[in-house]
C-alpha cells in the first residue's frame, strides 16, 4: 500500500505564507539582543542524554515524561533531542572555556522537542528565543533581563502580558521549606493526586506548580517559600524589586511560582498573557546559580529567560498583526532563443543591482508569462523578445501602477526600477 507520508504529530511546517511573520519576529528579536549586548550562540539540536538528566533532575516532567531519547544504533550511544536550551548552552560555554573571557551574555534561537499531548501552544517541535547571562550574581542582571523583555512586549505591540515574580531562596531556605512542605502535605495525603504522591519526597517543589483543580485549595494553604527566605535571599528580591520599581515595571508577587526545572534559585519569573488559554506563559526565566557546577564547572552565578516563540507569534495574529510582504521587484518574461540566453545576463545585472528578480522559467508564451508575472506580486515585468535581445535592451511594464512600458538599456531599466 502507498498512502502519503504525514508529519509527526506535534511537529508542525511553517509554510511561505505564515513564514513573513516568523522572519518579522526574528528580525527583531536579533536586533532586539544586539541592542542589550547579546551575542549568539548556536548549539547542536542532539545531546547526551545525561546532560538534560544531570541539570534538569530526573524528577522533572521533562526527564520523566517529555524527552526523545534514543539509543544511537550505530555508536550505541543515549541520546536527547533538547528539550530546552540552557543545558546545551552551558555545556557549550563550559566546553570552549568562555567564562576565562569573563561574564557573558548570551542567545540562541531555535526548535526544541518535548513529547507532550499537542494542543494549542502546545507542540512536540517548538521553538524558543533563550537568553543566558552567566557569570553575573547581581540582581541587576535578574533585572535586565525583566526590563529588556517589556521592551520587547512594546516593540512587538504586545498589550496584556503580566509579569510575575517569586523568589526560590538559596538552597539552605528551600531546605527548610521543604521539609515544612513535606510535613503538611504529608498531613494531607488524601486530598494529593497521583504525580503529587510521587513526587512528594522527591521533588516536593514542583507539587506547587500542579495544574490539577483538585489540588488547589491545599497548594494555597501550603507553607510559602517566601516565608523561609534568609536575609541574603531576602535582600537580592528587595533589590531586583527596587530596579523594576525604579524602571516603571509593573509585577505581582505570585509566592506559588516555582519552575519546573531543578536548577534555579533566588529570582524566578513568568510574563502571562489571558489571551491565549490554558498555555499562557509565553516567557519563563530565572536565576540559575547551582547549575554550572552541576554539570562540571567551575561554580559560577547565571540567569536566563525562554520564550515561547510559537505563543508570541499567536499573540502576534491575535491582534491581527500583518507584518509587510516583500513582493519581488520585478519578474523576468523572455521568449525566443537569442531572448532565453540574453534573459540570463539582465536578471544577474539586476541583481548586480541590488533588486529581487524573479526569472520566469519554464517556457510558454509571453500571454501564459505575463499572468505569472502579475500573480507573482512583482512590481514590474522585464520583457524580453528577440528584438529586445538583439539591441541589448530590455522592455519594462509596472505591474502594480498605472504606466507605460517603455524600452530601455539594462542600467536604465534598473534605474527606473529603483525609483
Ligand atoms: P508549561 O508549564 O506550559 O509546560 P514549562 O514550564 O514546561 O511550561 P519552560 O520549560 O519554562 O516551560 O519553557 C519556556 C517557554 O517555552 C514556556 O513558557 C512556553 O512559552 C514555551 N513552551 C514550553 N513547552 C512548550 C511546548 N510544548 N510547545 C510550545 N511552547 C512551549
Ligand atoms: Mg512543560
């Protein structure tokens, strides 16, 4: 039997039509980081599978559920598509020893691979904008990276996004909280599901971010992290608070905020939007000091954020965004043997030029031509007969306004395209 071969399910195509507002997003998230001195760096899309299982913990949904994870055949070897960027990342900034250059800042920009049920802004092939900043212990690092993606939210023209805040502590606060947390839950056996249960001596943190209904009325009366943190703790979320203040940043503190990944600790944050139902974080971040040393450096301070971009870009088309076409600038009609060579030189000399031609290929008359050309969006049709051909000269007709076409030499005609 022969049927057609689908994608996999959760991995989506961008097809040229949605592409424009992909490249308008990228665009200007690129000029974006330039603008706060990020640099770029790009990690391959495969790692070992200890990396994520080492940073992220193994009592993660991620780890536990989420990742595609394969034995290589021919090396014998485990393998992870990542999940997220942060680990490869560091992995990376380790490896090449980049932290001898000082304190860096840091992006990448790409699919990540999650086997989770796929619904709206939920893929199995996503993508994400990742910023790290490593060697920076400050809280104004934890600022920055807060401030800059308000001045995002403003360039995209994006209302409605609500940042939230919390503080983890230092490891010592969420020692004590833990076994606080551990204590009342224990207490409250019965009214836990499934994953709680599970999860209750091995990763009692990550019960408070459960979306289960049932469980909400004993997660708000949980013992609060926020109540545990020491005076250093205490002090970095008074100063980033200060900053945000300082910087008109409107936050609410959300003392059930924690982050599903294992590694992070004082600050943590989340932009949620109402806007696009259940899956409304469409950025997460926060400060991530113990994870270098985990994955075998040196132990140094860093922070970083992940956006959605898939999330981003459905706001985007929520408030009917229409980045602008870049139609071609003109469509090259040639008919004839001397006018099919001579087609050739004037569609590389414009170019040469700098304009976008469009060559037509595939033969045909110059009437079928002319009706690809006025589909294609160009501005102008180049046409080209072996009269044209002969004398080195090219006609032009606008496509788009009103105009004569007129006959004129190669630079002329580009000229006159040029405006
Ligand atoms: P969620 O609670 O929605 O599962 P998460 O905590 O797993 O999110 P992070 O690991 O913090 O998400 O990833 C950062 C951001 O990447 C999320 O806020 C979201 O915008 C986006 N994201 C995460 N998983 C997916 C996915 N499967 N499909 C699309 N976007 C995703
Ligand atoms: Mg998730």
């Amino acid at each position: 039997m022969t049927g057609s071969i689908q994608a996999i399910r959760g991995m989506n195509d961008v097809l040229p039509d949605q592409v424009h507002l992909w490249e308008f997003f990228e665009d200007t998230v690129r000029d974006w980081l330039r603008s706060y001195g990020y640099r770029n760096i790009r990690m391959p899309v495969v790692e070992k599978t200890d990396l994520f299982v080492r940073s992220i913990g193994e009592v993660t949904d991620i780890v536990e559920k989420e990742m595609y994870t394969f034995i290589d055949a021919l090396s014998g070897d485990s393998m992870t598509l990542r999940p997220e960027g942060t680990a490869a990342c560091v992995r990376a900034v380790l490896q090449h020893n980049l932290l001898y250059g000082g304190p860096q800042r840091l992006y990448y920009l790409g699919p990540m691979f999650r086997h989770e049920r796929p619904q709206k802004g939920r893929y199995r092939q996503f993508h994400q904008v990742g910023v790290e900043s490593l060697g920076f212990a400050g809280p104004d690092m934890d600022a920055e990276h807060i401030v800059m993606c308000a001045r995002l939210w403003r360039r995209l023209g994006l209302p409605d996004i609500a940042l939230q805040i919390n503080s983890l502590g230092s490891s010592e606060a969420r020692a004590r909280h833990r076994a606080k947390l551990v204590h009342y839950l224990e207490r409250h056996l019965d009214r836990l599901d499934e994953d709680a249960r599970r999860r209750l001596h091995s990763n009692p943190l990550r019960i408070l971010d459960s979306k289960n209904p049932a469980l909400q009325e004993t997660i708000d009366n949980a013992p609060r992290l926020l109540d545990e943190l020491d005076e250093v703790s205490l002090k970095h979320f008074e100063d980033l608070q200060t900053i945000l203040r300082e910087a008109e940043i409107v936050y609410e503190i959300n003392p059930r905020l924690v982050r599903g990944l294992d590694y992070y600790n004082f600050t943590v944050f989340e932009w949620v939007t109402t806007r696009l139902g259940a899956q409304g974080t469409v950025c997460a971040g926060g400060r991530y000091d113990g994870l270098i040393e985990q994955i075998g450096g040196k132990p140094a301070p860093a922070a970083g954020f992940a956006m959605g971009v898939e999330r981003l870009l459905a706001l985007l088309e929520e408030y009917t965004f229409s980045p602008p076409m870049t139609p071609a600038d003109a469509y090259l009609v040639h008919q004839g043997e001397a006018a099919d060579r001579f087609a050739w030189r004037v569609a590389e000399r414009l170019r040469d030029r700098g304009l976008h031609v469009i060559h037509h290929c595939g033969g045909g008359g110059f009437k079928s031509q002319m009706k690809k050309a006025d589909a294609s969006g160009a501005r102008y049709a180049i046409i080209i007969g072996d009269d044209e051909a002969e004398r080195a000269e090219v006609s032009l007709k606008p496509l788009r306004d009103l105009g004569e076409q007129v006959r004129a030499e190669v630079d002329e005609a580009a000229d006159l395209i040029k405006g």
